[in-house]
C-alpha cells in the first residue's frame, strides 16, 4: 500500500511540473548604437507563437555571449532575426523598425 501510494505522490509530482515549468531565457536586450535597443522576449517567442527552442538554437542562435552581431543589411539577406522576419515566415525586418526597437 505504501509503494502504491509514494508511487501516486511521484506521479501527482511528475505531472504537475508542466504547469509550473517556466519558458527558459527570459528577455534578452540586444543594444544597438545609433538606434534604440532591440528587446527579444522568449516568452512571446516560445509561449505566444509556439516556436520550439531548437527551431532557433543552435541553428539561428548560440547563446547571448556567443551572438554574432547582424546589421540591418545583414538580416534582410536572412541572417540573425531575418532567418524568420522575412515577410513570409514573420513580419519582414525590412520597414518594420519600431516593431523591435523600442
């Protein structure tokens, strides 16, 4: 009875943990001189539009500390945040400045 019942504690446990899993990298702030920073929300990535965290790392990107920096021209041809932002896939870097620098 006693097996039965830690067993049904672990599985209560194990069940729950996806309601209280937090989505991993929280905000990340990329500063740009010249414009007004560009704030990246995993939350709105991740839980908004239901991206999976392979889909960007390692493909798009590393880590903040292994970022490589992206110009403008750099993402209209697909690089950084353009492999997305488009205009297909997502709305398009190209026109779209205050959607991101904020």
């Amino acid at each position: 009875m006693k097996t039965v019942f830690a067993f049904g504690i672990v599985l209560v446990l194990f069940a729950s943990s996806a309601v209280w899993a937090k989505i991993g990298g929280g905000d990340v702030t990329f500063r740009v001189p010249g414009a007004k920073n560009v704030m990246y929300s995993h939350d709105d990535h991740v839980g908004k539009f239901g991206l999976k965290c392979k889909q960007c790392h390692h493909q798009v990107f590393t880590t903040v500390s292994g970022h490589q920096k992206a110009t403008m021209a750099d993402m209209q041809n697909g690089k950084s945040c353009g492999f997305c932002h488009n205009g297909k896939k997502a709305f398009d870097v190209k026109g779209s400045c205050v959607k991101c620098h904020k």
